[in-house]
C-alpha cells in the first residue's frame, strides 16, 4: 500500500482518522508495513464512550425483539463468510497466523455470530415459583456501554466472541484491539455497518493498551469489560473493576499441564501433544506446555515427539503446508528466547529445537523452532511462568498421586491434557486436576457452545455457551401482586 495512506478508524460510527500517533500494521513473517494508522487519543474514547451511550439510549436496538436482533446478527455471519478468504488474507498480514489456522479463525467468527442469534432469539425469562401471593420472574436487561479489550493472538475470533454477544444483549460496543493487530476489529466493525447495525452502537479504538485501554476501563458509562489477555494487565483492569463495582470478565494466561498414562495410544497422544502446543506457535493461553509422561514409556514417547516436532514445518504463513509461522513481533521472540536460555542453564536438555531456524526465508521474519526440553522439574521459573511460545518442557512421572500435585503446581488453571485408554482414571484425573477446561484423548478443541475460562491467576468469569449472552446483562427481579386484600401491615 502506499506509505502515505492512512486508515480511519470507527468511531460512534464515524469513520474518521484517529488523533493519536500514526503507526503501522507489521506483517510478522517480513517485518513490512501491511497498514498504517493514527491511534485514537483521549478525546477519541470520550467521543467514542459518549456516543456508544446515545446510540444505546436512542437507536432503539435494546428494544428491538429478540428475533430482529438476531436477524442482524445472522446478516454479519452470512457477510463474513461471503468474504472468508479476504479476512483470512487480512488476519495473516496482521499477525502472521499460518492462512490455514486464520481461515479457521474466520469461519469461527461468523458461527459465533450465528450462535448468538440464536441465543438472542430463543432466551427466555423465567417465571419462578411462587413463595406467597405474588407472581415471581427474572428478566435480563442489557447494560449500556460495555468494552471488550482483545489481543494479538486471535483477533477475528476473541472479538467475535465479545461483540456478538454483547450485540444480542443489546448493548453498544467498544473495541480495543491489540496495538499491533488493530485490522480485524475494524474489519468486524465495517461489517456490522453493512449488516444493520445502528450507526453509534460500535467503536474501534486502537493504541497503547495502557492509554486507551484504562481510559476505557476508567470511564464511569463503561459498565462492563471484557478483557482477554495477559495476567498482570487483567489484574489492573480487576483493581478498577472493583473500584467502580463494575463487573469484568478476565480470560488471562494458562501454563497447562498434559499427561501421558502407559496405556495411552501413543499415536494419538503424540499427535495430540504436538498440536496442543506448536500449533499458532504456542501463542496460545491453552496452550499444553508442560508434558508429564509416565516413565514407563518415556524415552519412546519422548523419541517419537521429539521427531515429530523436529518435523513440523515452518515457514511462511502463506504456504498453505506451514504448520507455524512466526512470532508476533521481535521482541516477543526475544522473550523466549530468554526463557530457553534460562531453562538450560538451570540444567535442562534441548532435545529438539531452541533456536532460530536457519535460511533465506527466516531472515526478516520473527520465527522460532518449536523446541522440546527434558531434565527439568516442576518448580523451576521455566515449568511456572508462561512462555507463550514453542516451548515444551517434559517431566517423566512415577506416582499419580504426585503427579496431579504437580500438575496442580501453578498459579494457573486454565487448561489441562490427559491421555488413557481407562475411562475410569480419565474420569477421576479430569476431576482433580485444577482447569477450566479439560481435554480427554484430545487437545485444544473448542466449541461456542461450551462454556470456557480460568480458574485463580487464569481469569474470572466465563465467555461462550449459550449462557454467554447473560455476561452483558443485568438480572431484575419482577413480583406481581395477586393479593385480594390491601397489605396487613398498613390496616
């Protein structure tokens, strides 16, 4: 694109240049400018915020019935699955996702849509039982102005996953994408423009997350966030949160744990095992980066893995056979590389990996092999501080009582891996170990339809799931008298 160019951004549905810094959209596998644009300032977001608000009060979308919400909800699935391959084009430039994984991500997006039309349009009130001369119900009510901050990792489908609902409940939405992927979210926004949305009812506003960001978060007609990213920031925004006793959803950082019983099918387990953590690169918060395999079958397991990581291709995220592309930007890369570094010199072994891939093509482009490292235990920084990155670190286990205390050793909980053919210790170690989502002879597989989220440092609250859409509302409480009689109390 020409260097002059600039991109507006959507503001209250306005599409205009942002006021802040200009800056550019790197494309991770080249380090070259796929766009460029101005970030909002301050007085973007107070525009932005205040103009969500009216477009809430007066569009008339909150009171819209169910089903005429949904219609639109179902235009923008039905939009971006007409323009698939020019998203999934788009999100690879953005961050450098192989074009078969950011197809994926496309396709994820508009079912989510899809699925949260049909959330809106079949959700019932309830008439609870009756107590005394009264009848009962709960209803929902949508918020107002809710935020849904997101990260680099997957944009097209974690903003789908905020907006859509959060658009069914009836609500205005602002976005805040990661500085460095701003294009889906705009992407998202022109496509609501197009499928009916109420011209007001969403912003996209990119730039620092620790400007726009808390601006967002501190502005007293925000009543909601809903934020997916790291720990530390998460716990910024909950301090916040809880200072204007306003409700969050956190879906933050994940060091899972996978384990490997004798009697699993190695076949599936190294497959699984591979996927878990080298597919997107590992940047992934579910991400299944420390490998607990029983010592029975360990240097087998570990032989098979190791040459199946070894041959995994890296490359350029446009080869439809690349299996990771490179990482978000260079100094992400640098991170890792730090915690490779560390966890050899505390004494482990590469067995597979650690270091950057050699060539013409890997030159410009942030990439990294996926390593494999042994001869380390559970307690050291690199088995407890997430990595986000090709990294596994593997740990043979003897006793399984010790293995789910280990397993259990973290500070988060968000995702967890068992392989075994005995459906009886599958059932007992998917209820003992601490995640919120436990995968059974199966890795990082999603559903809109299931709910998903973290336990302690991993986050609070729940996205997706049919029961998604009652994050973004409030709940009240409604009693009809059915008394004959005036109330005793005043006779």
């Amino acid at each position: 694109m020409n260097s002059t160019d600039t991109l507006p951004i959507c503001i209250a549905g306005n599409w205009r240049q942002g006021q802040g810094d200009r800056y550019a959209s790197l494309y991770p596998a080249t380090g070259e400018a796929v766009a460029w644009l101005r970030a909002a300032s301050l007085t973007d977001v107070e525009e932005a915020i205040s103009g969500a608000d009216h477009a809430f009060r007066t569009s008339g979308w909150a009171q819209r019935k169910p089903h005429e919400r949904a219609a639109v909800l179902h235009r923008v699935a039905q939009l971006i699955r007409e323009q698939a391959e020019y998203l999934a084009q788009r999100q690879r430039l953005d961050n450098g996702k192989p074009i078969s994984e950011t197809r994926a991500l496309v396709a994820s997006a508009a079912g989510t849509f899809q699925f949260f039309a049909a959330a809106c349009e079949t959700m019932e009130d309830t008439i609870t039982p009756m107590r005394g001369d009264n009848l009962t119900m709960s209803v929902y009510e949508p918020m107002g102005v809710v935020a849904a901050i997101t990260p680099w990792n997957s944009p097209i489908a974690s903003e789908a996953q905020k907006m859509a609902p959060a658009l069914a409940a009836g609500n205005a939405v602002v976005v805040k994408p990661a500085e460095v992927t701003p294009l889906m979210a705009l992407e998202l926004a022109r496509i609501c423009d197009e499928a009916g949305v109420p011209k007001g009812l969403i912003s996209v506003l990119p730039g620092k997350g620790s400007v726009i960001g808390d601006a967002i978060t501190l502005h007293p007609l925000v009543r909601r966030v809903s934020f997916t990213g790291g720990t530390a920031t998460g716990k910024h925004i909950a301090h916040i949160a809880a200072d204007k006793m306003m409700p969050v959803s956190l879906e933050l950082g994940g060091k899972s744990p996978t384990m490997v019983f004798e009697d699993a099918d190695l076949a599936h387990a190294v497959a699984g095992v591979l996927y878990g953590i080298f597919s997107s690169s590992g940047e992934s918060c579910i991400a299944g980066s420390r490998l607990f395999v029983a010592r029975g079958i360990y240097d087998v397991f570990i032989e098979r893995l190791a040459a199946g990581a070894a041959a995994l291709r890296v490359g350029d995220p446009a080869d439809e056979r690349t299996q990771l592309g490179p990482l978000i930007t260079p100094r992400h890369r640098d991170s890792i590389e730090s915690y490779v570094a560390m966890g050899v010199a505390d004494g482990g072994r590469i067995r597979t990996g650690g270091s950057r891939p050699q060539g013409a093509l890997y030159e410009r482009g942030n990439y990294y092999s996926p390593t494999l490292i042994e001869g380390l235990s559970n307690r050291q920084r690199i088995c407890q501080e997430e990595i986000f990155g090709p990294v596994l670190v593997a740990m043979p286990f003897d006793d399984e009582q010790d293995l789910i205390e280990q397993a259990n050793d973290s500070v988060y909980a968000l995702a967890a891996g068992i392989w075994t053919r005995d459906y009886k210790k599958a059932w007992r170690f998917g209820r003992a170990v601490q995640a919120g989502n436990v995968w059974i002879n199966t890795y990082k597989q999603l559903s809109i339809s299931t709910p998903f989220g973290g336990w302690r440092d991993s986050g609070l609250g729940r996205e997706k799931g049919r029961l998604g859409i009652l994050q973004y509302m409030e709940q009240k409480s409604m009693y009809w008298g059915l008394n004959e009689q005036p109330l005793p109390w005043a006779s």
